[in-house]
C-alpha cells in the first residue's frame, strides 16, 4: 500500500467510527424514551389497579346496606359489570403487553449497540495497524533517502 491509500484508509476507518457513534447515540435516544414510556405505563397501571380497588369497595360498602335504593343498586350493577367483564383486566393486559413490547426492544437495541461499539473496538485497531504500516514506510523511505 501507498503512503496516499493507507491514509485513506484510515480516513474511511474514522469516518465509519462517525458513523457507528452517531447510530449508537440514536440508539440510546431511543432507549432512553422507551425506558420513559415504560415509566408512564407503570402509572397507568397503578391507576388503573386504583380504580378496580375503590370500584370493589365501593361494591363491598353498597353490599353491606340493609336496603339500597334502586339508583344505588343499579350504580352497583354497572360498577360490578365493568370489574368482571373484562374492561380493567383487559386493559391492564394491554398495559403489560405494551410494557413487554418496549422491554424486548430495549434489549434488542442495548444489544445492537453492544455490536456497534465492537465494531468501534475493530475499527481502531485497524487504524493503529495502518498507522503502524505508515510508520514502516516513513523509516523505508528515511532509510531510501539516506542511501
């Protein structure tokens, strides 16, 4: 190799390092708003597990009356309905299967960075291997030039 294609070389070797920098930057962007969804979800569910507590307390207290009146046991009636159809449990599920989701795509993407700054570590050791390599040219054409 010339003196011209090793620095070239090593040109393309920083500019990839750039470039794998930049992706890996991304990457933790997108990280950090998963990781900030995950948060929201938490308190969503919590909310929501509020909510079925006082709906059942609600529930326990209306039972424990002698005689309700008909608003209060039709109150009662749809309280009951949303807490065993399905309407906080299945949003609860869908709360944890987002929670998941977001879970697997941090750990893809934390796993994709891992590779990317691997792929940093080689870059540079084939840097400091051009630069070696024009270090030996330098003392050949020092050694030329002496002769």
């Amino acid at each position: 190799m010339t003196e011209y294609q090793i620095r070239q070389s090593i040109r393309q070797q920083e500019l990839e390092i750039e470039r794998l920098r930049a992706e890996i930057r991304d990457c933790q962007g997108k990280i950090d708003k998963l990781e900030s969804f995950n948060g929201c979800l938490a308190s969503y569910r919590c909310l929501f597990e509020e909510q079925v507590s006082l709906g059942s307390s609600k529930l326990s207290a209306i039972s424990s009356m002698a005689n309700p009146p008909r608003s209060v046991q039709s109150y009662a009636k749809s309280m009951r309905d949303s807490l065993t159809g399905g309407k906080y449990g299945s949003a609860l599920g869908s709360l944890d299967n987002a929670k998941s989701k977001a879970i697997r795509a941090i750990d893809s993407m934390r796993a994709d960075i891992s590779t990317k700054k691997q792929s940093i570590r080689n870059c540079e050791a084939r840097i400091e291997m051009l630069r070696q390599q024009l270090r030996v040219l330098a003392i050949q054409q020092n050694q030329e030039n002496q002769a």
